[in-house]
C-alpha cells in the first residue's frame, strides 16, 4: 500500500491537472475524475488503516437507511417550499410526522443541507447536495435522485441484508436475495408491476432514469450513434429511457428505433411516450415480443429491413444466466440472419463490464443487481466466451463518458 504522503502527491498532480485547465478532453477529464475519487478512497484506507476502516464500510447501511428516511419524507421538497428557504427541526417533524431523532443530522457531515448560523442551531436550508433529493417535479434544473434513493437504500438494502441466505442456498431451484427478503418468487420486476407493488415498479423506472443519467450521462455524445444504419432495433428496450436520451443529443435526431420488449411493458411504454414532442414519438415504434421463447421463430424478434438497420441490447444480459444469454443472443443472431440479404446488421451491446479499474460505484451497483435479481456483472473474458458461444465474434470495444463499454458484434460463421 502507497504512503499517505505519497498519495497525497499522486492526488494532488491529478486535481491541478483535472482543475486548472491541464486536460482539455472531455473523455480524458473524465477518466481523470474518476482516477481522483479511486486516491481519495485510497487514502482513506491508508489514514484510517484496516479496522476502523473495517467499522465505516460496515456501519455504510446506516447512512443509507439514514438517506432513505430523508428523501422519502420530502424534507428538501419542504425546505424549498418554505418562504424563506430554511426549516428548524421542530418544524420538520411536525410537517413529517416523524420524530425529531428520526431526521437524522448525520447526512450534514456528508455535506446535505446547511445548518444556518451555526452548528447545533438546527435549523435548515438546501444546498447542492440536498436539492437532488427533492422529487423530480421541483428538483433544481430537473435533476433528481430521489429515486434512485429509494430503489438502492430501500428496495436494495432490504435485498441485500439476505445476500448469506441466497449465496449459501442449497438445490437447484434458488432464490435471489429480494425473493428471501419481500418473500416472492419470479423475476422482480413482475412482482413490482403485481397488485399493491405498482408503486415500487414506478419508482424504479424513474430510479433507472436518474441512474442512468448520472452514470452513463456522455454515451449519447461520445459513440456514433449517428452514423448507425437505422432503425436502431433495441432488444428488451424497457420504457424507451435509452431512445429519449440518444434523440436528446441533436447529432442522433434523425435516428429512428425500434423499442422489443414483453407486452405489458411495450403497454407502460407507449403510455411514457405520450408525454413525448410529437418529432421523438415519430422516430420511435414498439413490438410486442419474448426473447426466452423456446423457439427463435416464436420469440418475434423483428428481422432486419432489406439487411439494414442495427441491434442493440443494453443493460439486459446482466439480468441472465449464462445459459440464458446464449439464449438471447442465438435468437437474435437468427433474426439478423433471418432476410438472408448481402447486408449483415450489426449488433452493439451496451453493458456494464468489470474491470481492474471498475469504480466503487460499478462494484456496489454490480452488488445490488445480485441482490435484487440475481444480476451478473461480468468481466470482457466472460463476456466474450458467451458472445463466442452464440456465434458472435467481437469487432470493436468503445469506451465512453459512463461506466458502460459498447462491444460491436458480428455474427461469424458456426
């Protein structure tokens, strides 16, 4: 382990080079960022050494819960609301509900909210850091978290206080960890959309949202999509967040797509896009379809147009087994191979891969996908013996302003 002294030289060249205008690249002070906040957590562990570092990481779930009972409560959408833009705690508590010792100050220490006039006045004002919190409809300049809150410290923490019961099950049929933890079973986005969950599905859509534009904010910019032969056939599309985003970059608005998901969800998603301009909702369409059918015919893949167009798969295969994205991939190759034409489209996966240099927010979010749905995130060498495995072969890997990768496929001879 590097000295303190010496990381703090290390850390020290990165934020001048990072803040004085040294790196000009958008893409280079990313990866500068991210190379400063990896210091930073390697200093702490240097100055706080193994066990009292050991007591924060463990006792990390109690800022969470802490976070949690904030955001839910709406105390920064109260704070903001309040003619002079600062509440005292008493008045907090009266406007929740909830008990004074329950609006914990402990977020203060984290940099939410600003106590004004002094420490101990408790008294409250938004800052920053706290005006994420509020709910999307007032957040300041429509950045919000408050959900994604919501779906990692309660949904995922709930989850993850089972992650000893799912790893050390026994048999073939196991559970993931929320299946122990809410006591269901099935995949977790079919009990979010079931009778009295409704709420949960509707937040973690949102949640998905907020994530993705915090940590994928730069793909819309940084790859060609522009130069992609359209439609854009986007398998297991979800709601369509991904397509709002690309044609919100004006170099992709003339890209058009294709959004293939289960029924019920193409239903949701038509439903999100009525909100849309009328120019996006033009360049968007939906087909109702499963990419687990048994057989590739029945899974109503859409085939290419004249052997054009693009597939694209994003943030799916993590939610399978091995087994199962062979699966998924071997239908979707039979599509694109289905026109038997002179021009073979291109597949992109878009998907978040482990790396030595993964940040601590791939690794938790990886943590969390396992809790929540039994997730895998894999490394390039897993992900290639699965791309190999379904008669794909590997053209280029992108790197991008996000903690994506975009791996271009074309289908190989088997």
């Amino acid at each position: 382990m590097s000295s303190p002294v010496e990381l703090v030289n290390n850390l020290q060249k990165l934020v001048v080079s990072a803040y004085s205008g040294g790196v000009t690249d958008p893409f280079e002070l990313y990866k500068t960022k991210h190379s400063i906040s990896d210091l930073c957590l390697a200093l702490l562990r240097s100055v706080q050494g193994p066990e009292e570092y050991t007591a924060i990481l463990a006792e990390s779930c109690q800022e969470s819960s802490a976070l949690n009972v904030i955001a839910s409560l709406g105390v920064a959408d109260l704070i903001a609301a309040s003619p002079n833009g600062q509440l005292s705690l008493k008045e907090l508590s009266e406007k929740t509900n909830a008990s004074e010792q329950y609006l914990s100050n402990s977020l203060l220490y984290h940099g939410y909210f600003t106590e004004v006039d002094k420490f101990g006045s408790q008294i409250y004002a938004n800052n920053e850091f706290s005006n994420i919190l509020r709910s999307d409809a007032t957040a300041k300049d429509g950045k919000s978290m408050k959900d994604a809150v919501g779906l990692s410290a309660d949904d995922g923490a709930k989850a993850t206080t089972r992650l000893l019961e799912a790893a050390t099950q026994k048999g073939e049929a196991k559970k993931t960890a929320a299946n122990i933890a809410f006591d269901f079973n099935g995949p977790l986005f079919g009990w979010m959309a079931s009778p009295g969950n409704e709420w949960r599905g509707k937040r973690a859509g949102k949640a998905m949202v907020q994530l993705h534009g915090m940590a994928n904010g730069g793909i819309g910019e940084d790859y060609p999509w522009e130069k992609l032969a359209t439609p854009i056939i986007d398998i297991g599309g979800g709601i369509g967040s991904f397509e709002g985003m690309l044609l919100s970059v004006p170099k992709n608005k003339e890209l058009s797509f294709k959004i293939f998901d289960i029924e019920k969800t193409v239903d949701h998603a038509k439903k999100s896009w009525e909100a849309k301009p009328q120019w996006m909702r033009d360049r968007v369409s939906f087909i109702a379809g499963d990419f687990m059918k048994p057989e590739p015919a029945d899974s109503k893949i859409p085939t290419p147009a004249e052997g054009a167009g693009t597939y694209v798969i994003r943030h799916v295969l993590h939610d399978w087994n091995d087994e199962q994205v062979v699966t998924i991939l071997t239908h979707v190759r039979n599509a694109m191979l289905a026109n038997n034409t002179n021009q073979t489209p291109k597949l992109l996966l878009v998907e978040m891969m482990l790396t030595e240099a993964s940040s601590r927010f791939t690794r938790t979010t990886s943590l969390q996908l396992l809790s929540l749905n039994g997730g895998i995130t894999r490394t390039e060498v897993q992900f290639r013996k699965l791309i190999e495995e379904a008669g794909f072969s590997v053209d280029k890997i992108t790197e991008v302003r996000g903690v994506d990768l975009v791996v271009e496929l074309s289908p190989s001879s088997k």
